[in-house]
C-alpha cells in the first residue's frame, strides 16, 4: 500500500470540515477555488527516521484513517519539526477534538476533494534540460513534491494562484517591509559589519514553513504582523518613534501611494 486510500482521504475532509486540525486555526484545506492549501499528516510517521514512527505499525496501518490528520502547511511542517512537543497523544488529541466538532455525513463533493488532496501527495520526478515547466496549473503536473533534474544551475519556482507571489500588491508590501527592515537592521551597531541581508527570508521560511511568495494568501497578515514587529524592535524604528514618525507604511497606504505613481 503506497499511500492513504481514497476513501480514507474523502473520510478525513467530512471530518474536517474544511479546516486545519491545529487549535483555532482558520486555514482552509482546500480553498473554494480548488487550491490545495493543506496537507495530510501522519500521526506516526510514514517512513523510517521520520517523526514520531512507529516501528510496530503495518504499512496498512501508517495509512489508516486512525493516523492521519489535515493540517495547514504552516502548521505539519511546526509539528513535524517539533515532535517531542507535538507527540502522538497530542495529535490524536488534536485530532479527535477536530473531528468531534466536525463530524457529519459525507457529501459527493467530498470525493472530489479527496482525490484533490491525493493529487497533491504525489511525487513528480521531471527531467528538463531546456524548457519550462508549469506545476498545478490547469491541465498540468500536480504534485507536493517537485524533483527536477536539469543542466541549468538554478531552478525558478513561480507562486500559483491564492499565494502572496501571485498577488502583485501582497508581494510588493511584503518586499516593501523586508527592504526596511534590512535598511534598518544593517545600521544596528552590533550587526553593521557582519549583517546578512537574506537572513530575513530565511526566518520567514523557518517560522511559517516555505518561502514567503509560496506562502498563501491567508497567511498574509501573520507575515505583516511578524515583519512590521521585527522592523519595530529596530533602534531606528524606536527613535523614529519617539519623534512621532512611521518606519514603514500600512498595506492600504502603501498599495495607494503605488497606484498613484502608476497613473502618473
């Protein structure tokens, strides 16, 4: 058995009711569009070496119903980083409250869901020397994880739809506050000589699980917050403050003074 059935899949999103299984998070699984914003989680994990694996578990068993939760990508790649905090018996907590709360018949739709969330756990191996390569598109490969083989040194990943990549004013604030917080970080007298101007994106991709353009529109406003909160600790913030001056602009502002430039 390679992976959950379609069953067990279609079971876990009637028990989920569309949301993310980690406490008071609003995070759709699926976005009414059709964009797959979660994941399914193993209790134990699937593999060997993996998180919380049970060596006694049949491959039946990993891929139970019993051993599976839908979870945001924010928050499987947070347990699955922290599992002596996020053990068994916490999940299996988290996901008996969830279902609990959820719990109801199955709809037809449900079925489309199910083999949307399947298509998204596959694994896609691409060999491309020269051309591009569309991924959960419209009629293109689908799939979680993406292995390219390809004689170029570089591979570039464009955010599908419902990203903040994709969303022209989310992406441009989002580059706004990350240029002001380098500027201001890098004049700290502790960090001038030695200050890593990419340091920053790699954080983002720490705390919330990807890269911040792969990240999804829901999880825009967390990533302000947690910006315009690093900018604020900044000794240059903090004087700008204390004379009654901003250290960067709000979403709103920003996106009108950019409008306003383009029409002129």
């Amino acid at each position: 058995m390679s992976g959950p059935s379609e069953k067990t899949v279609r079971r876990l999103f009637a028990l989920s009711g569309n949301a993310c299984a980690f406490p008071d998070c609003p995070s759709p699984i699926v976005e009414a569009e059709g964009t797959i914003t979660g994941e399914i989680c193993h209790v134990r994990a699937q593999s060997k070496g993996g998180p919380r694996y049970g060596a006694s578990q049949t491959e039946q068993e990993r891929h139970a119903f019993e051993n599976l939760l839908l979870l945001c990508r924010r928050h499987h790649k947070i347990i699955d980083t922290e599992p002596d905090i996020y053990s068994v018996e916490v999940l299996e907590e988290m996901k008996a409250v969830q279902e609990t709360r959820f719990g109801r018949l199955e709809q037809a739709s449900d079925g489309i869901f199910a083999k949307l969330l399947l298509n998204a756990k596959r694994v896609v191996e691409i060999t491309n020397n020269s051309g591009s390569i569309v991924v959960d598109s419209p009629g293109a490969i689908v799939g979680r994880t993406i292995n390219v083989s390809t004689s170029r040194k570089a591979v570039h990943v464009h955010p599908a739809a419902g990203t903040i990549g994709a969303d022209q004013n989310a992406s441009r604030y989002i580059q706004h506050l990350i240029s002001r917080y380098n500027e201001f970080a890098s004049k700290e007298p502790t960090r001038a000589s030695k200050f890593n101007y990419g340091a920053i994106s790699k954080n983002i991709e720490h705390k919330f699980g990807a890269q911040w353009k792969l990240l999804p529109m829901s999880a825009f406003a967390d990533l302000c917050t947690y910006l315009q909160t690093r900018i604020d600790k900044t000794r240059l913030a903090k004087l700008n403050k204390s004379n009654g001056h901003s250290s960067y602009s709000s979403f709103t502002k920003y996106t009108q003074g950019m409008q306003s430039r383009m029409e002129r």
